[in-house]
C-alpha cells in the first residue's frame, strides 16, 4: 500500500517538500520512523497525524 504524506507549516520546511508518498508503512509509528529515516529533523518536533482528515494514535494500523 501507497500512503500519501502531506506536510504543513514548519514541517513542510523541515522536509523540503509539501508532500511524497511511503511505500507499505505498518502503522503510524512505522510510518514516522520511515518519515525521520528520510528527514532526521523531523525528531524534533511533536505533531498529530490524520488518516482521510480524522486524527488517529501511533499504533494504528492501515487498511486499504
């Protein structure tokens, strides 16, 4: 699964970039780690994360 990630604000600076796509995350968490991998800045900061503009924790799963 494709997973599109969209960045705002000062993250979207951090990254260099207002969007890219992550290939097969796991969860949440999976899906950050794979984020900081690619932009060690991003450790940095804390931010929430939503899936299809609803707010969802770390240990959530994705499904198609």
């Amino acid at each position: 699964m494709q997973v599109k990630v969209i960045f705002f604000g000062v993250l979207s600076d951090v990254a260099g970039q207002n969007s890219l796509t992550i290939q097969d995350p796991d969860n949440m968490t999976d899906l950050k780690n794979k984020l900081i991998s690619k932009f060690p800045g991003l450790k940095d900061f804390t931010y929430r994360t939503a899936v299809n503009q609803q707010m969802v924790e770390d240990y959530q799963r994705f499904v198609d």
